[in-house]
C-alpha cells in the first residue's frame, strides 16, 4: 500500500481547476498520501478567443494531461468532468469520481432576479450550446451573446457595467458637492474602498457586451469562493439539465495498482453511478459538444431517475423524456434509454447540430 509516497497529479492552470485538484489532493492527504500538483497548460487554455465548440475536438481540456499520465511524467490527472470525451484510451481508467458538488446552473444577475423576471429582450451570457438553447426555449425574446474567461472574469463582465455607472455617478455629484444619495454620504473614493476585491476588478475591467444575465455552473461559483459573493437564481435541473458530469471531478490513471489505491481512497459510489448514466446516455447518443443536450442522473432508492433534453440550436425544436433507470443495470438500461430517444428523433436533431458545426467549404472546392 502507498501510503506514504507521493501522487503526482496533473490539474490546469486556472485558479478554479487548482482548486479542484487542492480539493482532491486533500482528501487523499486525509488518507496518508502526499500529493503534488503539476500544473499543465493545455489547448483549451491556450485558445482563449475561441468558444469550446469551435475547437476543433472534444476533451480541449483533457487530452494534454492524460498524455502526461500515459507518458509516465504523472501518476493521475483530475478533471472537470463534464470537460472529459466520452472515450478514452485504453490504457487509462476513470480511477475515481469523487463526491459531486452541485450539478445545476446558476443564473447570476446583479440583483439576483429569476429567469422569468428579465426584462424583454435582456441579454444573457453563455457560451454553452446547451444553456443557449435551453435559455431560448424558455424565453425566445432572449438575445444570448457569447462568454467566455474563468468565472471571476466572467462574474466581472456582468457586474462591471452596474457599478461603473455608480461610480461616475458618485464622482459627478462630488464634483457638484452632492451626495448620490441622501443616506449615504461617502465619497467615490470611500465608495471604492468598500467594494469587494472581485467589484474594484469589474470597476476596472473594460466592457464590450453588458449582460443583464449569465449562466454558470453553480459548483464553479462555489469552488472559485464566489458564491456568496454574487446574487443567482438556481436553474432547477429537471428543467435545466446541466452538463453530463457537471460539478463531478474524475481522477484518470493508467489502468493499474495506483488506479485501484485512488479508487479505494475517495472514489464516491453514488456520484460514479449518476454520472455513468448521464456520459453513457451521452456516448451513445453521440453528441458530444456539438449539440445541445442536458442529462441529469439521480439516484432515487434502487433507481437513477435521469431527465435528457436533447434541442436544436435555436431550442425551438426537442426531443425530452425522463425515465427511472434500475440502480443494478444503470450502464445497459442508460444504453437503452439512449436509443430509444435516438428512435425519437434526438438522432436528427443531433446530425442536424453536427451540420451545422462543420466549417464552410470555400468556394470553387
């Protein structure tokens, strides 16, 4: 037993996945494993001006660690999971899924408003194929911009507007010796001084698009410190079904001794079930992040009750069922329930998706 040598574990570099991978190191510190983090750019990190569905292939995030896995450099990778391709090599396993955080979206509005109380028209971001077409389904008015950046910055971008304003309004009526309001009687720069660290960023970020809405995942905000820091509404997520995977980490190892000591360590049963079902569901379908499509799993006694939605583009076209699953077959009946929401018309809306991603040809070819 290795209980006192050393994982090495590869993580991204981003502030939220570094503090996933503390998350996982911790727990295996907890069961007398020293672990180190080896910090790996990948491609996703390095395209930062490109949406996730326009890069090329799926696993942007993924495939650069698990190369460092397969090449002996580290002993594991840990992963987002909803990031992770449906296939693997096959050298490598899903050594464990730790406890999952919160699988649903956030809608974070600088007021904290609920979906239904946007005004006409607002405009939300996301770069997500899936949260667009949800968001559009729900409420067609939407204009949905792209977003992209980590969550502080995307949590930034949406609240800079808000408080610029503010803070020209507070330097203006101190230029005119007034106060902005009556019972508050502090200076722009005392003003400032308040704000939090995340406010004093947006004051100073510049802002192309104002957003009157985005949509995150809620165990981002929370693992990036920032939920109680921002206003959200949560997406209920038989409504809005999340990500497959979403706010599940996975530890990829190659298929070995190590594999078997991490699964043993914090490998979290009831999290592995759900989120088989959800990525099964997922590679049968074939959709990859391509299409839109929202899978929520969970167990419910000795079933994993699993809600799909599967649109087009737009949300205006659907295919959606829900359907109890048996705990003791969850990877065969998901398989099942794949296909038959294949039969359904899923399989059209999803070649359609595919259609649409495949980039022009130029003219005279």
């Amino acid at each position: 037993m290795r209980t006192r040598g050393t994982l090495r574990l590869a993580t991204r570099g981003s502030t939220l996945a570094r503090r996933q991978a503390a998350l996982v190191g911790e727990t295996l510190e907890e069961r007398r494993y020293e672990v180190e983090l080896v910090t790996v750019e990948t491609t996703g990190d390095q395209v930062r001006d490109e949406l996730i569905h326009r890069l090329g292939k799926t696993g942007a995030f993924v495939r650069e660690l698990d190369e460092r896995v397969l090449e002996g450099d580290v002993d594991a990778a840990i992963h987002s999971m909803k990031d992770m391709p449906t296939e693997q090599p096959d050298e490598l396993v899903t050594a464990a899924v730790p406890e999952r955080g919160q699988p649903t979206d956030a809608l974070v509005t600088p007021a904290g408003d609920a979906l239904a109380d946007l005004p006409e028209g607002a405009t939300v971001g996301t770069s997500s194929l899936r949260r667009r077409a949800q968001l559009l389904s729900e409420r067609p008015d939407l204009e949905v911009e792209p977003l992209r950046g980590n969550v502080d910055t995307r949590v930034e971008k949406l609240l800079a507007p808000t408080l610029q304003r503010d803070h020209q309004k507070r330097i203006e009526a101190e230029n005119e010796r007034e106060t902005n309001q009556e019972d508050d009687d502090r200076t722009a720069e005392e003003w400032f001084d308040d704000r939090s660290e995340l406010e004093k960023a947006a004051l100073g970020r510049e802002v192309e698009t104002e957003y009157d809405a985005i949509v995150l995942a809620e165990a981002g905000l929370e693992r990036s410190g920032l939920a109680r820091s921002v206003e959200y509404d949560r997406l209920p997520p038989t409504t809005f079904p999340p990500a497959p995977g979403q706010g599940a980490l996975a530890v990829t190892a190659r298929d070995g001794e190590t594999a078997r000591e991490i699964q043993s360590a914090i490998d979290h049963p009831r999290s592995r079930v759900e989120t088989t079902v959800e990525r099964t569901v997922l590679a049968e379908l074939g959709g990859g992040c391509i299409a839109p499509i929202g899978i929520y799993a969970i167990v419910q006694g000795e079933y994993v009750h699993t809600t799909v939605q599967v649109y087009d583009r737009d949300g205006q076209q659907s295919v959606i069922a829900s359907r109890d699953l048996p705990i003791e077959t969850h990877a065969s009946a998901a398989r099942e329930f794949a296909d038959d929401l294949a039969d359904r018309g899923a399989a059209e809306l999803i070649e359609e998706a595919r259609r649409e991603a495949e980039p022009e040809e130029p003219e005279g070819k």
